[in-house]
C-alpha cells in the first residue's frame, strides 16, 4: 500500500465523521484533497452540509466537487475540520504549513468545535521537528522579524538554519493571505509549546505551523489498515484504536 492509498484510506474514514446539517472545515494539502473529493461524492448523493475551506486551491477543488461554500464570517462556528499534516506526535501536536496555507488552516481549526488530522504513516513521528516548521512572515521588515525568531528559537534550543521559501519562479512564495514563509530547519523540537508561545509573540509573525492542542483525533493509514488515535486525556494516556 503506497502513501498516497494511505492517505485516501484516512480520508474514507474521516468521511464516516460527518453528519447531515455540519458545518465543515476543509483542509489544504494532498490527504486533505482526498477527503474533500469524497465528501463531494457524499454530496451529490444528497449529504446537506455547508464547508469552508482553508485555502484557495481547496476552493477551487470543493466548487469543482459539487460542494456548498461559505465563510467564517458568514459562519463563525465550525462543527468539525479535516485537515492533513506533516507531522503528527503523539499527544496530537502538528506540524503544518508546508502548503503554505497554515494561517486558514489553524483560524479554522481554532473555529472548529472538533478537529481531526488524517495522514499516511510516515507522518506520524515520535518528537517534532524533522519536518522544517513553517513560520509566516509579513514582507515588511523582513531581515528584522527573521532575526527576532532565530532569537526566540536559540532561547529554547539549537536554533538551525532559517531559509526565506521560494515559489516555482524563484521569488519568495507568496502565502493566500500576501505573506511570506521562514522554514526553519530544527531537526527536533523539544517543546512545542513553549516554542509556540515564543513564535507568536514576536511582531511581524502572522501565524507558525505548530498546531499545539487543536487536534482532537489522528486518522493514519498504514500498511496494515486505518490506526485511530485519540488525543491524550489528562492522564497523558494516548487512547488507540
């Protein structure tokens, strides 16, 4: 089973979540892609919901599906988002944005009465950090806030190479909201919290790609099938299934 089956197995799955009458969050990358696909197919069998989605490109892809529009000015309160991620932990904190749509991504997920993050395995790691975390930027002042974050990140750890995003015309990759990405190489974070809290304090940083307490149920497929993993209780136990 290759990852793209994988990810569309999690999507099938996290399609068995929704309900008539939902106000849906639709996510942005390549497993969310899946899901928004399936949800149109539910939809044009008769499924009543109403969607916002999370980025430009997920517009286009959930008004091609058939699938009902709306915003979250429109509608403020979400029932349930689905979202992908680049990488999982195991008390469900994320790394996103490597599509670069992570300031939507969380706005609606923070909207949202429940998230679940669906992926293939290789997203689930045991600490972040391999996976670069995307930091966006304004434009205006730019060398300043990029030195502020590597200031913040020394503060807590290693800090690592920090690297402006280029888009496929070798410019800075312009986010739907007009900004700009720092990817910083880390390796490891050693906590996410507290390097979350460090990021979105500094001026000049819109939005950070660690979803710390947002996701509520991981959805991974794997080579042996769907893993359901619940976020922890305040026990710390992990609930698997």
């Amino acid at each position: 089973m290759n990852a793209d089956v994988q990810k569309r197995a999690a999507a099938a799955r996290a399609v068995e979540f929704v309900r008539p009458g939902m106000r849906l969050g639709l996510g942005t990358g390549s497993t969310a892609k899946h899901f928004v696909e399936l949800v149109g197919e539910r939809v044009r069998a008769g499924l009543d919901i109403v969607a916002v989605p999370t980025s430009e490109a997920t517009h286009a892809d959930a008004k091609r599906c058939g699938i009902p529009l709306t915003t979250l000015d429109e509608t403020p309160e979400l029932d349930l988002t689905v979202d992908g991620a680049d990488e999982i932990g195991p008390d469900l904190s994320l790394i996103k944005g490597g599509g670069g749509a992570l300031l939507r991504e969380k706005i609606v997920a923070a909207a949202s009465a429940r998230m679940i993050v669906i992926a293939d395995q290789s997203k689930w790691v045991a600490r972040l950090g391999r996976f670069p975390l995307p930091v966006e930027v304004t434009p205006f002042g730019f060398s300043a806030t990029r030195r502020a974050v590597e200031k913040a990140i020394a503060a807590l750890q290693r800090p690592g190479s920090l690297t402006l995003r280029l888009g496929k015309d070798g410019h800075a990759f312009v986010t739907d909201g007009g900004h700009w990405i720092i990817d910083a190489a880390l390796d490891r974070i050693d906590d996410p919290k507290a390097m979350a809290h460090a990021l979105s304090g500094i001026p000049g940083v819109m939005e950070h790609g660690l979803f710390v307490g947002l996701a509520h149920m991981a959805i991974i497929g794997g080579p042996d099938g769907i893993k359901i993993i619940d976020r922890p209780d305040i026990s710390g136990q992990t609930e698997l299934r």
